[in-house]
C-alpha cells in the first residue's frame, strides 16, 4: 500500500530563506507526484507536476525534484515571502490497482517578515 | 481559463434537508473528482468521473449522490446528512483520467458545508 510522508509537519523560517520540503513515498511505481499548496479555508493549488520518467520541474522560484528510485521529491522554495505561507502537500499518482491520488498529510509553512 | 468553480461557498443544512453542489470546469477536462476534507487531513476521495461516466465511487454512503450532466459540469446532491459530514467539499478536474502519466489535477476553491 502506497504511503506518502511529509516531514516536518510545520516549519516557521524568516523572510528570505531558501527552502526545501520534502516528501516521501513507500511505493517508486508512480505515473507522477504532484505539489500543491492549500491556504487555509481554500481549495487546493497545483504548483508542479512531475512525471514519472522526469526529474525535476521549474516554475518561477519554485523547483520540484522527483527520486523515484529512493521514494523522495523536494520542492525547493527560493527567496521565500509571507505570501509562501501556507500548507503544502504532496501526492503520488500510484500504477496499478486504485489510482487514486494519494496524500501526504501536508507540511504548514510559515514564513516571517 | 484554467479555473474550477464550485458554488455555493458555505453552505448550513439540516439533517432532513436536501441540497445540491455545484462545480464547473470549461477547459475541456474530461475527468472530474469530488473530494471531502476535513480540518488539518489532506483530501479524502469520493467519486471520479471520467468521460461523463461513474468510474471510482470509494464506497461514499448513499445519501451522497453525484452527478454528471455533461462533460463541463458535476452536482453533488446531499440528503439526510450527518452532523460528521461537516466538512471542506472540493471539486477538482484534469484532462485525462485517473491512470495517465500526465494527470494533472486542478482544484476549486471548495464549499464549506456545516449539518446542523
């Protein structure tokens, strides 16, 4: 059974840090992971898809890479604001049986001024 | 536009009531998803459509009722709730189904549903 891990479950940094999350996964037989970012009360943003044969994604200050063979995926926040503050989670897309996505329990970033 | 919309925003209902949700999506998307949350869990799902076609039910109970007019739209009927059913319901789209190497999903901003 596929389980996904994010460890810390908050992290509290200053403005201007760069960062990285991570995230975990039991099972490398993936289509994909996802990362998204939830403000609370809100629904959920996509921020970077990778698939399975790629190894990392790029948009803007954010970067997404994806191990499959050791189960990991960071996602590397550059230069990070108070507006980054939020929950971020992420999610594989397991092969085989249910193809449901499958969550990790999100991390809660709060980024100071 | 790349934006799923979901209405209403809140939404309180009576254990006896009967209410819809409603969720659209005009990017041609032809796999569409409901989702509940409950406070600090990552989502939880409930039914895939793919197609215009039922294709995962995660054994929701039956007083959850979804549906799919056309390919744009989901409705999500509700009667004889549970004060547990309280809960943040998403809608979420991708433009092809559960399965494929690219699967993006793209999610609304919700309805926060309170039973009374």
């Amino acid at each position: 059974k596929q389980e996904v891990t994010q460890i810390p479950a908050a992290l509290s940094v200053p403005e201007g840090e760069n960062l990285v999350l991570n995230c975990s996964f039991t099972d490398s037989a993936i289509y994909n992971l996802q990362w998204f970012r939830q403000d609370p009360g809100k629904g959920l943003t996509s921020l970077l898809l990778i698939q399975s044969s790629q190894r990392e994604q790029t948009s803007g200050r954010l970067n997404a890479s994806l191990d499959k063979s050791s189960g990991r995926s960071t996602l590397y926040i550059a230069a990070s604001q108070p507006g980054d503050s939020a929950t971020y989670l992420c999610a594989v897309a397991p092969q085989g049986g249910s193809e449901k996505l499958v969550f990790g329990k999100g991390m809660k970033l709060t980024v100071n001024p | 536009d790349t934006e799923v919309t979901q209405t209403p925003k809140h939404l309180v209902m009576g254990m006896t009531n009967k209410k819809s949700l409603k969720c659209e999506q005009h990017m041609g998307h032809r796999a569409m998803y409901w989702y509940k949350q409950k406070a600090k869990k990552p989502p939880e799902l409930m039914f895939v459509y793919s197609y215009e076609k039922l294709s995962i039910n995660e054994s929701v109970p039956s007083r959850f009722s979804p549906e799919c007019p056309n390919s744009s739209l989901l409705n999500l009927h509700l009667h004889a709730l549970q004060p547990e059913d309280s809960a943040l319901y998403l809608c979420a789209s991708s433009s092809s189904p559960p399965g494929a190497a690219y699967n993006e999903q793209f999610f609304g901003p919700g309805t926060r549903l309170t039973v009374l």
